[in-house]
C-alpha cells in the first residue's frame, strides 16, 4: 500500500516537474535552454549524497542490533547511490559538452561524485562475492561505515581545487537565482525524492524475500 | 604498547627470511616507474613525476597488503593470533605498523631510482618527498590493513583489493600528488592544506579501524 502511494507520487510529480523544468521555468540568459537539464542534474546529485548517509546510517545499526533489515537497508540505498551518481554524471556529461564543449572537464565536483559512484560499486562487489549471509554483511558493514567517513575528507581534499563548477544555487550562500527557477528545483527535488523512497521501499520488499528464500534453501540443505 | 612490538616484531622476521613482500614491492614499483618513464618519453617530467611516483607507491603497496594478511589466512595463522592475549585492536595497530615498515623501505628505495630515470635532482626537495611519502603511506596502509583483511575472506581474495583500496585512497593519493608537486615546483606555500589532510584521513581511519577491526576478524 505504502509503496502504490509512493509510486502515483512519484509518477504525478515527475510529471509536474517536467511541466515546472521546461514550461514554467524562465529561459535562463547566459545558457538558455541547456540551463533546464539542471533541474534533473542537482536533485539526482543531492539524492546520490543522501545514499551515502542513509548507506553509513544502515551499516552502524546493523553493527549496533545486528538486525538483517539494517543490512538489507543500507546495500539498498547503496543500489539506488550507484543508479543517482550515474544519472548525475551523465546529465552533467551533457551539460560540460554543449557549455564548455568538453565531457569530462575534470573539476573537482564531477571527480567527487565518480569517486562516491565507485565507492558504491565496491561496496556491491565486495557483497557479490561473500556467499555467506551473516559474512556478507557483517563484512560489507565495516566497508560502508568506512566508505562513509571517506565522503567528507574527499570533499576536503578538493575543496580547494579551483572550480569551474557552477555556484551553488540553493542554501544561505546561493544568492541570485531567479524564484522562479529556484521553485522548479524544489520541485523537481520533491519529485526526485518520492522516486527515490518508492524504489527504495520496492527493493526492501525484493531484498526481504531473497533473504527469506535464502533461509528457505539453507534450510532445505541442511535436511 | 607491548603486543603491538611483538606483532611487528614478528612480522620483520619473517619478512626477513623470505623477503616475499618487500621484493615484490619494490621490482613491481620499480617496473611501473620504468614503464611510465618510457610510456612517457619526450613529454614534461616535471609536471607528470608526481602522479607516477604515487601511482607506482599505490600499486606496489597493495601487493604488500596482499602479501601481508593472506600470510595470516593461509595458514591460519589468524586463529592463533586471535587465540593470544591481545586485543583486536592491537592486533590492528601492529599489522599497521608492519605494513607501514616495509612498504616504506620498499618506497624509500624506489624513490632515487625514479629520481634518475625522470633526470631529476637530488636535493632537499627530496627530503620533503620523503616526508611526505612517511605521511601518505600511513594513511594508505591504516585503511589498507583493513581493507585486505576484508577482501582475504572473500571469494575473490586478492583481486578484490585495488576494486575496494583505490576510490577509498582517493584523497590520499590526491593530497600526496599535490604536495609532491608543490615540493617539485620549490613553491611550496600551500602545502599545508594537503598536509592536513593526509593527517586527518590518517587520524581518523586509525581510529575507526581500532574499533571495527573485531568485527572483520569475529568468528
């Protein structure tokens, strides 16, 4: 039921963020009409941060209850990290090609969301390669909470690098944006968000019952 | 502190008697450092010197980790460590210090070799280097014990290592590439910054390691 409500969301609010991104939202000046691949690049690339959270929030209780709901919890958000930093890199791809005619410039911010992205693909391959469950994440725990800490100090470490990025245009120093555009990236972002949760609550319920059907056949071996 | 010495103590005689780590480290930094200096003929070595010495130290360090703790799991010498009275935090502290060891002699002595295939000089510069080599190999190898440790139980083994050690290194060897240069450059007013953070990753993936380690090697 949870999930059916979050799916209509999801599927009523993209709709209207398309409506706010490329009808309601005015041309911007300088980038015209390249700007609006904007209100899907920021929300995807704040949603492939929350993962990171929410990845280092399922690990330290599982190591804490050692319940597997916390496991299943944190690998599932680490699936949707890898899906959120992919849609952000190619929108952002898109972008770098047609405004600074490059793919890849190599600015600090791109280098810090391939490097979350390839943090979360280690995450799932060090699981794919645990055929124990209580190893699998026990040890793929420890690599999260880790991986986590490593999320801040990475932003540090090229926090100084000049950056062609552009500003931020939300939060307190985010100044200069036109309300207009600023609702249709809050907007888009509340869209982004009820996507997330209902794939998010799909892939617990799927993860449930792999974890139930492994039981099951272990069972059945053991007899 | 006691435990810790013994760790290391056992750690370099061993090593002293089949040499396995400390050769492969140092042939296989040696060799990347050669190819990247013939991949790179007629380019600025100035300007590239200080990714390759890094890109050489990060390969040639996880071939020790490797080395390091699938000794331990080979033979299951780990149920004995873990049978001894010492507190898995030890445990940590002394791998890390063993690591730290040899993979800073295998550096050390890689470092004149690429000095003269790259034609640069020998001055103070290079004592700079060698601090900073100090500093990016402890944060390299605090959370590269770990990390091998993992990846040893796995299916995988070895393998898995540089998948898990490179984006977690990320900062590390970023920090190091750019004090390595700022060195080279004989500018090297912010050096600091990368300083720092090699010291913060350090500091804080020796703590954190002190306190997950029971939890890689619970049985």
């Amino acid at each position: 039921m949870k999930s059916r409500i979050l799916g209509v969301a999801s599927i009523v609010g993209i709709a209207v963020a398309l409506y706010f991104a490329l009808v309601y939202a005015p041309t911007e000046q300088t980038m015209g009409t390249l700007q609006r691949v904007f209100y899907f690049h920021l929300p995807q690339a704040i949603l492939s941060y929350l993962a990171a959270f929410l990845v280092g929030f399922g690990s330290l209780m599982y190591l804490a209850t050692r319940d597997l709901k916390w496991d299943r919890f944190a690998y599932c958000n680490a699936e949707l990290g890898v899906l959120f930093t992919t849609t952000t890199l190619v929108t952002g791809m898109i972008w770098g090609r047609l405004a600074w005619n490059v793919w890849w410039a190599g600015d600090a911010r791109t280098n810090l969301e391939l490097i979350l992205g390839l943090l979360y693909v280690g995450y799932l391959m060090l699981r794919a390669y645990l055929p124990e469950r209580e190893k699998r994440a026990r040890l793929s725990t420890v690599f999260g909470f880790l991986a986590v800490l490593d999320v801040p100090i990475n932003y540090g470490a090229i926090y100084w690098w000049e950056t062609q990025h552009p500003k931020p245009v939300l939060g307190p120093r985010g100044g200069g944006a036109d309300p207009d555009i600023k609702l249709a990236i809050y907007v888009s972002l509340l869209a982004f968000a009820f996507v997330y949760a209902w794939l998010l609550t799909k892939r617990l319920q799927v993860a449930q019952l792999e974890d139930e059907v492994g039981s099951l056949e272990s069972t059945m071996e053991a007899s | 502190m006691r435990p810790v010495a013994a760790i290391v103590a056992k750690d370099i005689a061993i090593e002293y008697k089949n040499k396995e780590a400390f050769t492969s480290m140092l042939l296989f930094g040696l060799l990347v450092v050669v190819v990247f200096s013939f991949a790179f003929e007629g380019s600025d070595r100035k300007l590239l010197a200080p990714g390759m010495l890094w890109v050489a130290y990060s390969f040639a360090g996880i071939l020790g980790l490797n080395r390091s703790l699938n000794m331990e799991i080979d033979n299951d010498c780990l149920q004995g460590l873990l049978l001894s009275p010492l507190s898995r935090g030890d445990l940590y502290l002394g791998k890390v210090a063993g690591n730290l060891v040899f993979t800073l002699i295998a550096e050390l002595v890689i470092l004149p070799f690429f000095v003269i295939l790259n034609n640069l000089a020998f001055n103070r510069a290079l004592l700079w280097i060698a601090g900073i080599t100090l500093l990016g190999t402890l944060g390299f190898v605090a959370i590269g014990t770990t990390l091998s440790l993992i990846s040893a139980q796995t299916r995988m083994k070895e393998v898995l290592l540089p998948v898990l050690q490179i984006p977690m290194t990320f900062p590390v060897i970023l920090s190091a590439v750019q004090a390595t240069s700022l060195v080279m450059s004989e500018d090297a007013k912010g050096i600091s910054f990368p300083l720092s953070v090699l010291g913060i990753f350090s500091t804080v993936y020796i703590t954190a390691s002190y306190f997950v380690f029971e939890y890689i090697v619970e049985e």
